[in-house]
C-alpha cells in the first residue's frame, strides 16, 4: 500500500516537471547527489531549514520530492526484508503464542512432560 502510494506520488511529480518542460534529473545527477546525502535534523523546524533552500524553485523542489520518494522506498525495503527475517527467525504471532499456551500447560501440569 504504502509504495504504491509513493509509486503515484514518483508519477505525480515527474508529471509534474514534463509539462512545465523541466528536467528530471538523473540519479547521480550531482544535485540529487547532494539531496542523498542529507539528513533531516529530528526538530521540525531545523528540519524545515534543511529543505528551505529547494523549495524556493519549482523544479528544484519537484526533483527533491522525487529523490525523497526513492529514498523512502529504499527504506521501506530495508524494513520489509528486517520483518522478513525477523519472522523466518522467530515466527509470528500465532506460533509464540502457542508455544506460550505450551509452555503453561507443562508448567501447571496439564501435560506430560
């Protein structure tokens, strides 16, 4: 749900920039190169600092959207694959809890043991 979300987003923007006739820029374009390498501060404000300067042109601020959409979906898939292996190496809800409710049962007696 969430990448398709952000898939319509990417088409939005590059949208977006083709009827203007402005230019989306390539992935190691050095502008995009630099937007990469930011990170945002964890307080709003200094957050905003970071990104005011691409926000003051339309096609700047068009290709920081699309290069923060990209970068979202990097992070999505990291934390997909984190889930992924989380749940090969532990299991998911149902088994723990049925391993708890055996685990009960041994402790009180209710099976042999």
């Amino acid at each position: 749900m969430a990448r398709a979300s952000y898939g319509e987003l990417l088409e939005d923007f590059r949208d977006f920039l083709r009827q203007r006739n402005f230019k989306v820029w390539d992935k190691n374009d050095w502008r995009v190169l630099i937007m990469r390498r930011m990170k945002p501060s964890y307080r709003t404000y200094k957050t905003y600092m970071t990104y005011k300067a691409y926000m003051r042109n339309a096609e700047i601020f068009a290709n920081l959207m699309i290069t923060l959409c990209f970068k979202q979906g990097y992070l999505l898939d990291q934390l997909i694959n984190a889930i992924k292996k989380r749940f090969l190496r532990e299991g998911g809800f149902r088994e723990k809890l049925f391993k708890e409710r055996v685990t009960f049962r041994q402790k009180s007696g209710k099976i042999d043991r």
